[in-house]
C-alpha cells in the first residue's frame, strides 16, 4: 500500500514537475507547481509529517501560489518568446540530464547504508504538539529571528511596490 | 513484515534529486522571469522533502523544524521577489529575461 501511494504520487510529482519546465505560458507551469506541491504533501504524511504536510498545503499551495498566479494575471504574462537556442542545447541537453539523474541514483542507491524501508506510522514525532515542543524550546532564537526576516520581508515589498524606483 | 509494504528510503532522495534538477533545468532554460521563480520554488520543495526522508530516517524532528523554516524563508522570498518582478515589469514592461539583461538604462 505505501508502495503503491509513494509511486503514484511520485509519478505525478515527476510529471507535473516536467511539465513545468516545458510549458510556455506561466500560468499552466504555476498550475503544474501546485501539483507538484500537492504530491508533495501526500509524500510528507507517508513520512509522518502531519503538521508540514498540512504546512505545505496551506503556506505553498495556497498563499504563495495564489501570490503567483495573482502577479501573472496582474501583469497579463502572455507565452514566452522562443529565444534563438543552439541546436548543440536541445541536442544533449536532455541525454545529459538523463546522465547525471542516473549517476546521483547510483552515487544515493550505493552511498546509503541499507536501511529499513519507509512504512506509514514508523515516525510519530511530526505532530504540531511534538514539533511545537521542540520549536519554542530548543529552535526558539532561529524562531524569533524568522520573524525578523518577515518583518523585513514585509518592509521590502512596500518599499519595492512604491512609485518610483 | 513492514518490509512487504514498505518504500526503501533511497527512493525518496531520488525522487528528490529528480525534483532538484528539473527545477534547475528549468532554471536554465526558461525564459520567463516568472517561471524561473517557481523553478526555485520547485528546488526548495525539493530540498524540503530530502530534509522530511531524512528526519524520518534519524528518528528526529529536527528535519522538520528545517523544512518549516525554509517554507518562511520561501515566503518571503517570494513576496519580495514578486514585488521585485512588479517593479522590473513597471520599469521594462517586458518579463523576458532577454530584455532585462543590463542592470541599468
């Protein structure tokens, strides 16, 4: 069963993936971005990530996503222009990429020590309560300073979104 | 017994360097100044899943707690980046990452 869930979810996570770097217009490669972040989320609760599984719906999925495809109708994005590419590009682009997954699975497949498999219910720590414990106890200066970053994130985009740069 | 149904854990960083280098082929190939954000969006997600396998693996929630920062990092990032592209946009009137080749005039 977990097999069977990991490897749909994986598939549609690689195609939605490549469809996104294909597509020509930004608002279908957003659309595929949201696929790709809902299989995702699938994926974290098989790994027993309850709370980021909910996370990554609510956060990716929903506010930054939205945040794009708000910004791609705003500005009235039309399909991109082919741009002259060398033909040695198209050519062994694709095979090389191909290479170089096959060589980082080889490197992963034979660097891991072996291991046992990933079950559903082997992880039981991911729970707001458990990652709330360990958030405001242990990572509660990283947590502090995150709001800082947001609070100068917030300030960027109003100072950016002014009138005149 | 679990290991009839069970996923073997290099599965998960595969599919996760999978995730990783199409959002940097994307990267590199796209010419849309919006479609190249999200390819980061898709290397960040990426990591993140390489990060969840390997809190699983250690029986830690650190991982976890390093995901969820990079999802606010990722926030922000885009917040800012997309008021960056608005104020490109305002300034060019072009999303070509072609046009916007000079950093100034």
């Amino acid at each position: 069963m977990d097999a069977i869930l990991f490897l749909i979810f994986a598939t549609i996570a690689v195609l939605c993936a490549i469809n996104l770097v294909v597509q020509k217009h930004p608002i279908s490669s957003a659309l595929s971005l949201i696929g790709v972040m809902a299989s995702l989320a699938v994926l974290y609760l098989l790994l027993g990530g309850e709370f980021l599984a909910a996370v990554q719906l609510i956060v990716y999925a929903g506010a930054i996503m939205v945040l794009f495809v708000f910004v791609i109708m705003l500005l009235n994005a039309g399909a991109e222009r082919r741009s002259n590419r060398s033909l040695m590009a198209t050519l062994f682009g694709v095979p090389l990429l191909a290479a170089f997954l096959a060589l980082v699975a080889y490197v992963i497949q034979r660097g891991l020590p072996p291991t046992e498999g990933v079950y559903f219910g082997g992880f039981t720590q991911g729970t707001p309560r458990a990652i709330g414990r360990v958030l405001f106890t242990q990572y509660l200066l990283p947590f502090e300073v995150t709001s800082v970053l947001i609070l100068i994130a917030i300030i960027g985009a109003v100072v950016l979104a002014r009138k005149e740069i | 017994m679990q290991s009839m149904t069970s996923v073997p854990l290099s599965w998960y960083l595969i599919l996760s360097a999978i995730l990783f280098a199409l959002g940097v082929a994307g990267f590199v190939i796209r010419r849309n100044l919006i479609t190249v954000f999200m390819s980061i969006e898709l290397m960040l997600n990426a990591v993140n899943l390489s990060f969840i396998t390997f809190s699983y693996q250690l029986k830690q929630v650190d991982g976890h707690i390093f995901s969820f920062f990079v999802m606010v990092v990722a926030a922000a990032e885009a917040a800012v980046g997309l008021a960056i592209i608005l104020t490109v946009f305002k300034n060019r009137s072009s999303l070509q990452i072609d046009d916007i080749s000079s950093m100034k005039y």
